[in-house]
C-alpha cells in the first residue's frame, strides 16, 4: 500500500512541473515519431478492454486527416510502431495532447488540455515480461489519484482492482472481473451486479436485436403512461434521451398549469417547456428483467459500433405510434397536446416535432 502511493507522489511532482515541460515533452514525443496516423474517433488506448468497458466504439483508420478535423485522433508512431503522441482535435486550433514515453516494463504519459495546455494527468503503466500490465498510476489536480492492480489467470485477465478519488474527491474501491469463453474471446465484464460488457450471441444481428427492442419498448411505456400519468391537464408527453438514444428514455409529463407558470413568469418558451429535468412530473421505465437486460445489451452494441442514428430512430418511431395511439389513455390534454422525442439538449427537439406533430407546425411556430 505504502510502496503504492509512494508511486503516486512521484507522479505528483511531475503533474506540478508539467505545466512548464509541456514545450519540451512535446518535443521529445515528436521526435521519436517515424509515421502519423488518423482515426475518426479513438481506436487506441493501453488499458485492456477499455473500448468495451466504456462501451466506447473505435474510430476508423483514415488515409489522411479529415476535412472537419473536430473529434478526429492524430497519432504518432516511433520506429518500433508504438504509439508516442495523440491529439484529440476539438477544432482546427484546439486539442488535447498526451505523450507516450516508453521504458522497459514502463511506459510514462502525460495529458494536457485542449486550451490552456495545463496538464489533466501523468500516468505510469507498468509491465511484467513486457506484455502484460501489472498496474497503472495516475495522478490528478487537487491531489486526484488512480490506482489499477491487474491479476491475470492463464495469461487471461481476470480482475482489475482500482481505487483512488473521484472528480468529487470522494474516495472509492472498485472490483472489475473479466471472463474469457472457450476459444479464448473476451465474454463478460462484470462489477457487483453490474454488466459493463456482455458479448453477444453471434447469431443475434444488430437488426435483430433492433426489432425485439422495438418489439418490448412501445408496451412499456405505454404500461409505464398508465400508471403514472398524473391527472392534471397536459400539453405534452415528452420521450427524453441521452446523446447516444439509450433505452429506455425518460417518460416527462409537460402539465398546462406548470406550462402557464413558466410563461406568467415570462421563462424562455423555446427551452424550458421542453426540458423534462424541469417538469413536474417525470418517470423512468417500468421494466421487468428481461426487458431491462434486452436494453442493456442494445445499449451496448449501439455505443460499440456507433449505431446512434439507428437508435434515436426507433425511439422517434415509437413517439410517432405513440401519438396516434394517444386516446387510448384517456387522459386530459390541451388542444395543442404534442407527443415530443429529443435528446436532453434538444438537439432533435425541431426535427422529431415536425415528424410526430406535423399538424401542429403551425400552431408551434416560433415556439420550437
């Protein structure tokens, strides 16, 4: 334990003179580049498994860099074909930089922001026999640390045992298991009783697993309407999710009082009504296990292979059945009622209304 944060002290006083090294890091890091890389998104990280832990995707392998160069990866590799710098572009002018210095056994990095170059963190991933990680330390700002144990079992990695502090600096204790099946293929990532990653059955399709999602989602929420709608007026039931279209959204229930409340109060017409975080009445999914597991693993497969438009699709789809199965419910709606699908920036507020409201365009000009 105490060797252990000895190794975090150490990244310490090199997280404070980051800041004035950043120049002649950058220098070193580019000099042992041979050859560039770019990547429509990240396709490269040294922590095992982390794109299916994350349920991140990888970014596509591009001959040369991107006319929009936004959210684009650079990467620069030395003579051996190692990856010693990386640039996360936000703009032409802005990205975030890390550089990769490689010993044996040990590789050292740094992490500097996209702005004001300060430094985000320093990072020592040690190796055994110069294959397999033994274990990462990470320093933070505000003294934030990370430590990651690896344990491996036939060569396999079976569990990573990570502690530290949060963003918060609260500290946590975490135990990440991993399970291999018969041909040696990564099958579970599992913590507590959480599923971070489960591989799929060969056989099921991503349309596949498209269609029963569609199948269980409409039922659900419309089970979910009947028993927890409230029995006030509504100018709205509003279908909110994240930027990926995770299932299941949040159902919002718009009421016409809160609705004059805002507008009485002169708030932004174009905002708030729309914002199901400020409605309320709100409600999660009723979903029995099987269901929830089905969401979860299209979830999963959506965010590993970059399927967001495909399932922001089947939530508008459902909004729009939705709608027209609306009376059904017998509720007490206004006579500009709207069934509304968006993300939770409202990025998608505009497009999906004009697809599930067409008939009130008009009556919702300027309002949307």
């Amino acid at each position: 334990m105490n060797k252990q944060m000895d190794e975090i002290e150490k990244l310490r006083e090199l997280f404070k003179s980051a800041k004035n090294d950043y120049e002649a890091l950058k220098k070193r890091a580019e000099a042992q580049a041979i050859s560039r890389r770019w990547a429509s998104d990240e396709n490269i990280n040294l922590e095992p498994f982390y794109f299916e832990f994350n349920r991140f995707s990888k970014g596509r392998v591009l001959k040369e860099a991107p006319k929009n160069i936004a959210n684009a990866y650079e990467y620069g590799f030395d003579a051996q074909d190692r990856v010693v710098f990386k640039r996360q572009y936000v703009s032409e002018k802005y990205f975030y930089e890390e550089f990769y210095f490689w010993r044996q056994d040990e590789i050292l990095s740094y992490r500097f922001d996209y702005y004001d170059k300060k430094c985000v963190n320093v990072k020592r991933f040690v190796y055994e026999d110069g294959t397999l990680l033994k274990s990462t330390y990470s320093a933070f700002a505000s003294k934030g640390y990370w430590i990651e144990n690896f344990a491996y079992e036939g060569g396999k990695l079976a569990q990573k045992q990570w502690r530290g502090t949060d963003p918060y600096g609260d500290k946590f204790d975490r135990v990440i298991n991993y399970e291999f099946d018969a041909i040696g293929e990564l099958s579970l990532i599992v913590e507590g009783g959480y599923v971070h990653y489960k591989k799929p059955d060969k056989k099921m399709s991503y349309k596949k697993l498209y269609e029963l999602a569609a199948q269980r989602l409409l039922p659900a929420i419309k089970e979910t309407i009947k028993k927890h709608a409230p029995g006030c007026k509504l100018y709205c039931i509003n279908l909110a999710y994240d930027d990926t279209g995770s299932l299941p959204p949040q159902i919002g229930f718009g009421s016409q009082e809160q609705r004059a409340q805002w507008l009485a109060q002169g708030d932004d017409d174009n905002w708030i009504v729309w914002n199901v975080a400020d409605y309320e009445f709100q409600v999660e999914l009723d979903e029995d296990d099987e269901t929830a597991n089905l969401f979860d693993l299209f979830n999963q497969e959506t965010r590993l292979n970059g399927r967001y438009p495909q399932a922001k699709k089947l939530i508008l789809e459902c909004a729009k059945q939705l709608k027209a199965d609306i009376g059904e419910f017998g509720l007490d709606v206004s006579e500009d009622f709207a069934l509304v699908a968006s993300d939770y920036d409202l990025s998608d507020l505009r497009k999906n209304f004009k697809a599930i409201n067409p008939e009130l365009v008009s009556t919702y000009k300027g309002k949307i």
